[in-house]
C-alpha cells in the first residue's frame, strides 16, 4: 500500500507510464471536472457574497438582507414594508410585471383587496397630509401608500403616521417630459410589488379626498372599470402633439389625450408595466410640447383596454379660467359650498359606474394650495366624512 500517495499520485504514475491510455486520461479528465463542479457548488452554499444579496433583494426588492437576517420571508415577498431598494428603472418594471395579474382565491396567505395611493410629490412635500391622515384613520390593512419626491429628500413623518417610511426609490422629474411617466411606472411598479394592491391612484401633492374612506375604497374595489380620462380633439393641444413617426404602432386616429390623474386596475396597471411596444415611442418620439403624461395612458389604454375604461377620471380639477395650469383653490376659497359643489359636481357627459348613470363622479379635488389645511380640517367632519 502505498504511503501519502493517494488518488493524485496514482494518477500521477499512470501519466507517466508509458502504456498510460486514452482511458486513464480521460478518467483524469472526468475528476477534473467532477472537483470543479464540487468546488462551485461549495462556494455557492458558502458565506453570502454581494451577487447573492443583489439576487435576493431582486425576488424579494424592498429589503436590503443582512448575513443571517431571517426577517421577511413569504410574508415579506407578498407584502413589502420595507420601500427603499437598490434596483435600476428596467430591474424594477421587470420585476414588476412579474406579479399575480389577479390571482384568484384561495389565497396562500390572508389577503384584503387594498387601495394603493400613490403621492407624486414634486415638490417633496405633502403639505395636506394631516387631512390625508384623518381620512386614513381606522381603516389600517385596506390601504397602501406610496410617495414619488424629489432623489435625497427625506420627508419626516412620525412614526404613527401612515406616511411614514413610504417614500420609494426616486428620480428628478421635469413639468412636460417624459421624465413624469417615469415616475408614474415607478409608483406602479413598487404598489405592483404588494400583492394585496388592488387598485391604483395617482394623486398629487394638492389632492384632497372630498369622499369618506369606505366611500372611495368600496366605489373603486367594486368598479369593474379604470378611471384614465381618454378623448380627442383636432386642436394644436391634442391633435398637434401627434408624430406621424410613431405610425404603424400608433396612428393618428387611435391618438388620444387625458387627465394626467389615473386610477387603474390590478391587470391594467401590470399591462402598463409590461409595455415594451409603444412606451419606448413615447420616449423617442413624444418630446418638448407633446407631455406624454396627457397622451400616453389614454392612447394605449383606448387601444388595448377600451371596453375596461370608464373613459373619465375621478379627480376634480376646475378649468374654467383657461391657461395650461387649472385653477387653485387658497384658504379663502375653503367653504362648505365649496366642498358640496365638487361633490355634486357632473361631467359634461353621462358619468357611469358599471354602466349605470351615478350621481357620484369625483372622489378626490385639486389644486388646494398649503393654507387651505386648517379650514379643510374645521370642516372635513362634517362635509366629507372623515
């Protein structure tokens, strides 16, 4: 028997005979290999290294791991509470279209159709947040929030506040481009990324809600349609803005304009997410003056989606003086009146839910300037509800 030799040496001996064989060679061979493989699959069920981080904050993006950290898990994956990750645009919309579409009961896990209110903070700041947060009270688990403000600010709210640690990774955006759409898929794709997100609003820093909480969560959970304002007008503001360089994909007569302020359904907002066709004509071709936040949900919607689509938004804005912007509201305009008539008000065509006529078609208003707060609150009780 031979001393400290082992399987190296013996193979050793064999090369060096020379009767060694094709054989014995490709025996050598075949362990070489064999150690290598062994030798990856070590490595790989070592310590974890920065690429198993990245690969696991990709399947589970809110939460940034630590050796040994056994928080989140499933619940963690089909619910994220922590917002911030470290994922690029394309990583995240990727990920994002991923997602249950409608996953049908039964459930693996307790679920509660929820709303998700995404806040596209421009400003970075929420001045109206102490009214959002009467609104929000008692009607924890049936809401999310998520908010889009400007890259490196923080925005402090207490820790009983439901907007606390709710802002996501964000970018600069810029009033007319392409750069607000952006933002608006970024909202959609970390409110996509909790399961129980049933539907999708957008609201700005200026919204108010003029309906109760049960109002607006059940008139949206119950709707068998989105709220993406579509229609078309042969005017320089809608017609003008089209480039006959999006044809064939896009042609003028399916161009359409709308309400920057959407609210989508579960499939609809992954459809979204999902785009790789007309989007990236959007970015190439839909450029200064064409503000694809006006055209891009209500053509690509008009088009795929037409017959899920109530075809109006749910956001009051009053443009009666004219101009690009709407009008604001300041804190003498604040009064019951006010707030009754938003309420009341109509479209100027039939306003439909389930294609039925309502008598309700706004659950939200803009633009409420900052010191309309105090007068919001003295009367929110009393007029909206809440």
């Amino acid at each position: 028997m031979k001393k400290g030799g082992g399987v190296v040496d013996d193979f050793k001996v064999m090369f060096t005979r020379k009767e060694s064989t094709c054989v014995a060679r490709g025996i050598m061979l075949l362990v070489i290999f064999t150690v290598g493989i062994v030798a990856g699959l070590w490595t790989a069920a070592g310590p974890r290294n920065q690429n198993q981080i990245i690969y696991r904050n990709i399947v589970f993006p809110s939460t940034v791991y630590a050796d040994g950290d056994d928080a989140g898990g499933f619940a963690e994956f089909v619910a994220p509470t922590q917002l911030m990750h470290d994922m690029t645009d394309e990583q995240l919309f990727w990920r994002a279209s991923m997602v249950p579409v409608a996953a049908g009961p039964p459930y693996p896990f307790k679920r509660m159709p929820k709303v998700a209110f995404m806040f596209l903070a421009g400003r970075g700041a929420l001045p109206l947040a102490p009214l959002w947060e009467r609104f929000f009270r008692g009607h924890e688990g049936r809401f999310s929030i998520y908010i889009h403000a400007p890259p490196g600010l923080a925005m402090n709210f207490s820790t009983d506040s439901p907007f606390y640690g709710r802002q996501i990774p964000s970018q600069e955006t810029l009033w007319g481009s392409i750069s607000l759409m952006d933002a608006e898929k970024r909202l959609l794709a970390n409110a996509l990324l909790d399961f129980s997100n049933e539907r999708f609003v957008l609201l700005s820093e200026s919204c108010i809600p003029v309906q109760s909480f049960p109002t607006v969560r059940d008139y949206l959970v119950g709707s068998r349609h989105s709220f993406v304002e579509v229609y078309y007008v042969k005017t320089k503001q809608c017609r003008g803005r089209y480039s006959r360089r999006m044809a064939p994909a896009i042609r003028l007569p399916q161009w359409r304009k709308g309400s920057q302020w959407f609210e989508l359904s579960r499939d609809m907002a992954t459809s979204v997410l999902a785009d790789t066709t007309y989007y990236p004509l959007f970015r190439k071709h839909c450029r200064p003056s064409c503000y694809p936040d006006e055209h891009y949900l209500p053509t690509t919607v008009s088009m795929l989606h037409g017959d899920r689509n109530a075809n109006r938004t749910i956001t009051f804005v009053d443009w009666s003086k004219g101009g690009p912007h709407p009008a604001k509201y300041g804190a003498r305009d604040i009064t019951v009146e006010l707030i009754q008539s938003i309420r009341k008000t109509r479209i100027d065509r039939p306003c439909l839910y389930n294609s039925r006529p309502t008598s309700m078609c706004f659950l939200f208003a803009r633009k409420f300037t900052p010191d309309t707060l105090e007068p919001l609150l003295n009367i929110s009780s009393a007029v909206m509800g809440y």
